[in-house]
C-alpha cells in the first residue's frame, strides 16, 4: 500500500472529530479501503436527519459511513 496515501488517511482521521457536525452519534472511526486506496471508515449508531453534513472527503481522504445502530455488550 502506498505509504503517502496511508499517512494521508491517517492525518485525515486525526482531524475528523473537529469537522464533525455537533450530535453526530459515532460509535467507531477507523481506516478502511475503497479500492485498493486508504479511506477513513465511520460507524455511526444513527443516521443524522441530513447526511448532506456529512463531508465526502477529508484533506482528499475518502470517508464512508456506516449505520451500525447501537454497539452493546455482548
């Protein structure tokens, strides 16, 4: 994997707290694929009213969402 795409990805999931609309009920931030490039992968308990908030990129850094509902103890 492309070691710039990598650090890409991970300065972007540095900075996804502070780009995240207020209430935003994520569960989990992780770094994932799309392709064979780095993204940031989100797990979100909820969907918001608008995903329009949602930003698509990051610093050029893909973000995908996902709708896990509630993370529980097993």
């Amino acid at each position: 994997m492309d070691e710039t795409k990598m650090a890409a990805a991970r300065r972007a999931k540095a900075r996804f707290s502070s780009l995240m609309p207020k209430g935003l009920n994520v569960v989990g931030v992780g770094i994932g694929l799309k392709g064979t490039d780095p993204a940031l992968k989100v797990n979100l308990g909820t969907a918001p009213e608008d995903d329009s908030v949602l930003p698509k990129t990051i610093e050029g850094v893909p973000v995908l969402y996902d709708y896990v509902g509630k993370i529980t103890k097993r």
